[in-house]
C-alpha cells in the first residue's frame, strides 16, 4: 500500500482549516455559516444531528458541490462559510481537502467530528423522521 487513511487524512489537515469545538459552536446559528453533517443517515437517527445542519451524505458531496453537475445543490454555492463533519473528523478532513481544491474557498471542518461536538457539550437534537 502506498499511502494510508491515516496518512492522508493528515495530509489533508495540513491543508484545511480545523475548528475547535469551541470556535465551531460559536459559529452555529450564524446566518452566514452553513453546518454540513456527512454522516452516514443511519448515525443520525441513531446519535442525532446538529440543529440546523445540512446533510450531504459523503458519497454525494463532490456532485452537489460541482455547479455543473446535474446533482448540484443550490446551498453549496450560497456563498456562506461551510463546516463539516463526520462521526470523528477522518471523512470531513478529507471531505474539507476535496471541496477546497474544487474551489469552495470557505470551508473548514471540527476536529474530532460529532463525537467531540457531543462530548463537548454541542447541540444536538433528534433527527426528524420523514413522514
């Protein structure tokens, strides 16, 4: 193997913006910042989700992203400041790094992900069923 996950989520983070939990709950409820949850639909139903985040599951990212992708989606070209996450903060690193070099120029993801959101007292609410 050439290259490792681990390695290339540090590089990754030698090339992105990290927040702290801190500077990312400071954050959240600014209209000009726009939270985006990468998880997986199942770890939201079963950890739930930070309120008022977008979900982009991680697979669809790069699509929604592109404006020339018939997938785009209109929240990714707002304008705003985007945070990622993810369970731990390995996916929204190199979700961070990918978006970054596509162009999204503000962006930035949490450090240690959902997990160190919720232990670091972060909001966090049921995700809502679809009807």
């Amino acid at each position: 193997m050439k290259k490792t996950v681990k390695q290339m989520v540090e590089e990754a983070n030698s090339r992105i913006e990290t927040l702290s939990v801190s500077d990312a709950k400071e954050l959240l409820g600014n209209e000009k910042v726009t939270f985006v949850d990468l998880r997986d639909v199942r770890e939201l139903e079963r950890e739930g989700v930070i309120p008022g985040a977008v979900h982009a599951p991680r697979g669809m990212l790069e699509f929604w992203v592109d404006p020339e992708s018939p997938y785009h989606k209109d929240v990714f070209a707002n304008g705003n400041k985007f945070v990622f996450f993810c369970a731990a903060g390995w996916r929204s690193a190199l979700a961070t790094d990918t978006v970054k070099s596509m162009g999204l120029e503000k962006v930035a993801h949490i450090d240690g992900g959902f997990g160190a959101w919720r232990d670091g007292g972060g909001a966090i609410e049921e995700k809502k069923k679809k009807a």
